[in-house]
C-alpha cells in the first residue's frame, strides 16, 4: 500500500466526480434556461419548477458525493500517516538490531572495547575479520584453555575413610600407632 499514490488516487477520484456532478448541475440549469425561454404559460412554470428541482438535488447530490470523497480522502491520509509511522518504527527496528548484531559480532570475536571496535568498523567495510586483523591490539587474545589432568587431592565427592587417612600420616610422621 502506497501511502502517497493512495491519496493521489483519492483526489483524482474527487476532482473526476467534481467534474461530474458540475456537469449534471450545468445541465440542470440549462433546463433551467430553456424552461424560462419557454414562455409565460403554465406548462413552463411545471417545466421551470421541475428543472429547479432537478438542479438543486443535483446540487444536494454533489455536495453529498463531495463531502463523501473529502472523508475518504482523509482516511486515506490517516493511513498514509499511519503507514508512515509503521514504516519509521521498522527502520528503527531494523537499525538497532543491526547494531546489536554488529556488537554481539564483535564480542564474540574478542574485542577489548565493542564501541571503539565499533567506531573503527566502518573503516574496513563492516568486516569484523578485516578489522581483526588490521587492529589486533583492539581485540584479546584469545583464553587460554583450562587446565585438564589430576591435582593429587583427592576428588571432593569421593567418599574418604577417615581412620585410613589418620594412619598413614602417624606412619610417615613416625608416630606409634596408639592413641593416647
């Protein structure tokens, strides 16, 4: 739906009918005309009557029609608004979430500070990877892993025997095993 193209279409619709309703009225009043030429007898005064009445509810019919397409043609501007309105929301829309993109793409790519990643995007076509690789001091390196492999504690929820532990310590420490 074309906002503009819609209310183009309205007033060409109103100017046609204007037109219209301009020529039944031009023709009533040349009825109008011809009744009063007519002459002074009574059928010219019914005919005069007639036409008079013929004009004036064309004239009632015009203004009607008019007043119908004037209200259609501020619907149609109401939409057209309202189309426009929509229309600004979804490119708001579609802006921030190109920009939320943009940032989650440079977070996950490693970047020290996304808005100065950001400000310098442009720069290298809006490619993260261009700009990795122009600007490395911009993004971290990337984590180390975490270490992999055995402590020597114990596992924290291995069940552990308390009385085994206490022997073996007495026994590296040389102490007897008695307890005193």
């Amino acid at each position: 739906m074309e906002g503009g193209n819609d209310g183009a279409a309205a007033q060409a619709q109103v100017a046609g009918q204007q037109a219209e309703a301009g020529d039944q009225a031009a023709q009533a009043q040349a009825t109008v005309a011809r009744a009063d030429r007519g002459g002074s007898g009574g059928e010219g005064g019914d005919a005069l009557e007639r036409a008079r009445t013929d004009y004036e509810a064309a004239l009632k019919e015009r203004d009607e029609r008019i007043a119908a397409l004037e209200g259609e043609i501020a619907e149609a501007a109401k939409t057209a608004e309202s189309a426009e309105a929509l229309r600004k929301e979804m490119d708001e829309l579609r802006r921030r979430g190109d920009e939320e993109r943009v940032g989650f793409e440079l977070q996950i790519a490693g970047a020290r500070n996304v808005k100065a990643a950001r400000a310098l995007l442009s720069d290298y076509d809006n490619d993260v990877d261009k700009l990795k690789a122009a600007e490395p001091w911009l993004f971290s390196a990337s984590p180390a892993p975490a270490p992999a492999g055995a402590t020597g504690l114990p596992n924290a929820g291995a069940a552990t025997d308390e009385g085994a532990q206490m022997r073996r310590w007495r026994r590296i420490a040389g102490l007897s095993e008695d307890k005193e």
